[in-house]
C-alpha cells in the first residue's frame, strides 16, 4: 500500500520532473556554532531558496529562528542527530528530537547522522532504526547521513567504507543515504551500485567552485539523485547563483563548465 502522506511529503523536498534533489544542510550551528554563512539563520535560507534548492536541513532552531514570511517556499526536513565539537567524542551522535516533534514543527522529512566504524556505533544503528520505524508509521521522509568514521577505517572516502556506510543507510530504512564522494566516477557508481536507496553526495570540506561543480557532474553521471551540500554553498560569495547553477546541473545536466559559466554570466548580470 503507497503511503500517501510519505509521497506527499516526499514532493516537498524533490524536484517534481526530475526526481532529483538537492538539499542544503544548515544544521552546523548545533555543532561547531555560529560559522560564517549561518550567523542569520532566515537570511541563508532565504538565499538558497532564491537559488532553487528543494530543500534545507537544520535543527529546532531553524524553523524557530530561520523560518521565512517571504519568498521562494522550500522543503524543510528537521535534523533529529546532534554532538558538538566541544564533545569528548565528538562522533557520537545522539537523538536531539522525534519524528512527532518534527510534525507538529511541519517539517517535509526528518534526517539522522551515523558515523558507520565509531566506538558507538552500535548505539547509532539502535537510533537510526527506531527513528526508520517511527517514519514508516508517520508517513515521513527520511534522509541518513552515512560517514565511515572510526579506529578502523584509514580513508573516510574510500570505496569499500563507503559502500558499506551507504548500504547500511538503504538496509535500515532510509528514503535518501546521503555519504561521502568517493573522488571518481567510477568508484561512485559501485557505491549507488550497491545502495537500492537514492544516494545523495556531501560536500565536505570547502573546496573551490570548479572543484565542487566537477564533483557534482561525476556523482550525478555515476548515478547519484543529487547532494546535500552545506559549507560550499552557505560560505559561497553567493549562495543563491552557486545554488542556481549547481540545480542546473542535477536537474538540467549541465557539465561543470557550464555552470560555472553560467555563475560567471549571471554574476556580471547581478553586477551591471
């Protein structure tokens, strides 16, 4: 039986034609605090939404203190995982929120975040597969976020790792595995190979436009449903034009060297 509030939900936070996504997580303030690019919660999103992304994820305190009475309307999907840099183990993810919660919020979807090899890993999973129950009941989408990160694991991007992050993601529930960018295409492609759920990449550390761009045309080419991008795009001299051009390449199939001509062209246009 199709779930009706699941697929209504789902068309919230993707893109109709498509079937393609691309999300801009927001949920570092709980994290590392107020960085560069989330210091005004409403305004980022409001950026990102101008720019055309389906969706932004945060905490509590985005719909709270972010949420918009104007512009372009996005998909809220409300981040249930949380630890702090500030945290003896930083990597140990506990549940902040509930699936409920996030409904009477009127979140679109709910995400958690898995570090697949931690010391409490096992702890992780027992969240991550409560929270799957609580979603298929709810009707709610649910994005995990699967990092390999733990004693054993030497290479947090490498092929084997993450094609066990993302197909525990898939195994336990998740509607979107959102992991780490194997850094080639065809590496990626074994990763969503392996992965029945819609795999969306991570942006990771800041890195150049041309870089990011590059990376997004491989992973979408190797099978990827889109990103979940947050530093490269918030920290960006201009979110809503990267947004835009970087939408244009996972729903339009434009190359790297397209969109960033098209930043190029649309940043002169902006300035003249």
């Amino acid at each position: 039986m199709i779930n009706i509030g699941k697929s209504i939900r789902m068309e919230r936070i993707m893109n109709r034609n498509t079937k393609k996504v691309v999300v801009v997580p927001m949920d570092h303030g709980a994290t590392v605090g107020p960085i560069d690019g989330l210091i005004n919660l409403s305004q980022a999103v409001n950026m990102v939404a101008e720019g055309g992304a389906n969706a932004v994820i945060g905490h509590v305190g985005l719909p709270r203190y972010g949420h918009r009475h104007h512009g372009k309307d996005i998909g809220l999907i409300l981040h249930l995982s949380a630890s702090s840099v500030l945290s003896p183990k930083p990597n140990k993810k506990v549940l902040v929120n509930t699936v409920e919660n996030a409904l009477r919020l009127g979140a679109d979807g709910v995400s958690i975040h898995v570090n697949v090899g931690d010391e409490n890993e096992a702890e992780m999973l027992a969240d991550f597969g409560r929270i799957a129950v609580e979603c298929t009941y709810w009707g709610l989408p649910l994005i995990a976020m699967m990092y390999p990160r733990g004693p054993k694991i030497d290479d947090e991007k490498s092929l084997d790792a993450v094609k066990i992050a993302a197909r525990i993601g898939a195994e336990l529930g998740a509607d979107f595995v959102k992991t780490n960018y194997t850094g080639d295409l065809d590496s990626f492609a074994k990763v969503v190979e392996g992965c029945p759920a819609p795999v969306l990449i991570a942006g990771g550390s800041k890195a150049s436009t041309e870089e990011m761009f590059k990376t997004i045309e491989d992973a979408m080419l190797a099978g990827a449903s889109g990103l979940s991008i947050g530093r490269n795009v918030f920290q960006h001299k201009n979110p809503t034009l990267f947004v835009k051009a970087a939408c244009a390449i996972v729903h339009d199939n434009l190359t790297a060297k397209e969109a960033l001509e098209m930043l190029k062209d649309e940043s002169h246009a902006h300035q003249s």
